[in-house]
C-alpha cells in the first residue's frame, strides 16, 4: 500500500549508525541509500550510468589536461534543498571529498576514507596523509560549480563516469560553524581549526543521530529495543536521476529472525523481505507466490563468499597451504547445499555480466577447479615440505 507504513524485515543487526564510512550492517545501509540523493552519476534499470540531471543543470564540462588527467566541472540546479529546507550548494559536495578523505576522520577512525572514488583525484594521496593541506584535485568554483580532476594514472578507464560520482554531505551537522573551506590555485581546503580534536564532538553526535538528509527519506527515528528504523517521506526531494520522488509515506526497516521470517511475511507482520540468498528460504517463498498472495522478483546478485588467505606470514605465506585448503573445500557441494541450485560457482570477484567474462569465459575451464580430494591435499603439503 502506497500509504504505509511499509515493513521490511532484513536478518541483519542494524546498530543505528546509518553512515558507511566507519562500518554498518546491511540494513543500516539499506536506511543509508534511501535517506541519500543527488549523486552526480546515477545507475538506471537498463544497468548503464548517466548523468544525473535532476542533481546537474548540464552535462559536465570535461577537459583534458596536459599532464594526461581529465577534468570534470559540474554545475549543480540551484533549486535543490536538504531535508531541512537549507540550500543545498556546490560547497556540500566539496565538503563530502574533504571531509571523508582528511586525516583528520582517519584519526578518528573511518574505516573508508576513499570516499567512493576520490582516491582516483589527482592530489588524493597527499591530501588523505597530511603532506599537503589543499587538496589539489578538488576546487569549489562558486556556489553552484566545483571540478574534480582524475589523476592520469586512472586512466583510461572503461566505466571513466564512475569515476566522478559523487554524492555531497551536510557540512552544517559534521562540524562546528567555525569550520570553513577555501579554494584557490592548490585546490580546496579546510580553515586551520579543522583537526580531529575540534571536531570530534559534532562528528560523533551527528554520526549517531543525523537529523538532515538528501534522499527521498528521513530518518524519524532508530529503535534500538526493537532493531528497526522509521523512515517518513521527504517531501522536499526533488527526485532520482528519472525525477521519481518517495511514493510510500513510511517505511519501517526491521530485524526479523531467519527461522521466523517467511511465517512474518505470511501473516503481514512483514510486508517485504529482502535479499533473501538461503536456498531453503527461497523455495519456501516461491511456494508462497504459487498461492496468489505473494509477489518475487529475481535478480542476479554477486553476492560472494569466500575464504581470504593473509599470503605473506603464517601457514597460508606457502602456496601448498593455500592449495591444500582449496581441495579441502568442495566449492560445488558447499554452493549447492546453501543455494539449492539457485547460486554458482567463480573463480574470482567478477560479474556474469561484465564482457571481459563473457569474452573469456571458455579459457576459465582449463583452470584448476581444485575439486575436492583428501588425496591431492596431502600430496601439495608433501611436495611443500
């Protein structure tokens, strides 16, 4: 129902923290994505990237550069709001690049401060390590332009746009009003008061409790009692890349037990449950669709597990450690028995889709699938010694 409230139930622990950049369960992110908006690429149904043009009032400017970047100045619309009504300006997204990338958020322990791509901008390393205050990449032009230029040694790149999507963040809520940017030859940069010790206070209490947002969706609230968020309507969300604004008022996202979850849907104390990857789970739920009263949409995820090997000290620093564990693990069996036949089996973090695979994809048959044998195992750890 488009008047809500609509619940969706996910297996994940949300913690409240709906930002990324430190470390988030799945449906924290799941809150983080719908409260988000004005990216300056988008990725649209028919799986190709675009410009996102509610976000821009043109297409970029792009220019390359003697040194072999490339240069993108963006000129966002002047009639794009936060949640709060408060104009939303050029500044947020050079405050975005800034603000994650700093050693000052290192120091206060983000997790991932390459920011997306910014890593690829020209001056990122200089910068995100404190050799150099301005970063060089990054200039805010005025209150309704800013560039970014792509460090030559990105490039060329085959999905060259992803290389420029970025996303702003509220200045106003991250740090202390004293805190300011400047932008000159060198690049952008942060007023000298911007040190992990100034703003540490705002960042932690934003961080737990944001209260402006960009997307389609505010966070009401997060009920850590009963581990869900309550998301309400932006009514001041000028749309996606298509112009598609919220059409549900409420959209609750809930835990729900893996056990219980498809008995919460039958009875509607669920309206939704997604990324469901359990085998079991996803027969059970097909059979629910047989009835009539449920609805299921399939898609291909790549959603990998697997086993990471630290190469360079302990048992797995040997090939034939690695090797041994590989045929130890019946990889088919082990997909089959959790997927019951709806996931497969890679060899390495690709896509079905993606064209380098489907060029190569007969050459992957004359790898060593490591298929399961006691025997094999013993022998590489003998011939390893």
């Amino acid at each position: 129902t488009a008047s809500g409230p609509f619940i969706v139930g996910s297996t994940t622990d949300p913690s409240g923290e709906p930002e990324p950049w430190w470390t988030n369960a799945g449906s924290d992110y799941d809150a983080y994505v719908l409260t988000s908006g004005y990216s300056t690429v988008a990725y649209t149904q028919d799986k190709e990237f675009v410009y996102n043009m509610t976000t821009l009032k043109n297409e970029p400017k792009v220019d390359e550069n003697d040194d072999g970047s490339k240069t993108w100045t963006f000129t966002i619309n002047d009639n794009l709001v936060w949640s709060n009504g408060d104009k939303l300006t050029a500044k947020d997204y050079v405050f975005a690049l800034l603000f994650w990338t700093s050693p000052a958020m290192t120091e206060l322990e983000v997790t991932d401060n390459t920011f997306s791509t910014a890593y690829q901008l020209k001056g990122w390393e200089d910068y995100s390590t404190g050799k150099a205050k301005e970063f060089s990449g990054v200039k805010l032009l005025s209150d309704t332009e800013f560039s970014v230029t792509v460090d030559a040694s990105e490039l060329p790149y085959y999905f060259e746009m992803t290389l420029v999507n970025f996303s702003p963040s509220y200045m106003k809520g991250w740090v202390p009003e004293d805190v300011t940017i400047d932008s000159g030859d060198n690049g952008a940069y942060f007023s000298d008061n911007f040190t992990s010790e100034h703003i540490a206070e705002t960042v932690e209490a934003f961080r737990w409790n944001p209260t402006v947002f960009s997307g389609p969706y505010v966070i009401k609230n997060f009920d850590k009692g009963n581990l869900q968020y309550t998301l309400e309507k932006n009514d001041k969300f000028a749309g996606d890349h298509t112009g598609q604004t919220a059409q549900i008022e409420t959209i609750i996202l809930r835990k729900v037990e893996q056990e219980t979850m498809m008995d919460e849907l039958r009875t509607g104390a669920v309206n939704m449950l997604s990324e469901v990857a359990d085998g079991d789970l996803i027969i059970e739920g097909l059979d629910m669709v047989e009835s009539g009263d449920f609805g299921a949409v399939d898609y291909p995820r790549n959603g990998y597990g697997y086993i990471h090997f630290v190469a360079d000290h302990g048992p797995t620093q040997f090939a034939e450690v690695r090797q041994a564990l590989a045929y130890l693990l019946d990889r088919n069996e082990f997909a089959k028995t959790f997927t019951q036949g709806y996931g497969s089996v890679v060899h390495g973090a690709y896509g079905l889709a993606m064209k380098e695979y489907q060029v190569n994809k007969g050459q992957l048959d004359k790898l060593n699938q490591y298929s399961y044998s006691l025997d094999e195992a013993i022998k590489v750890l003998e011939a390893g010694g």
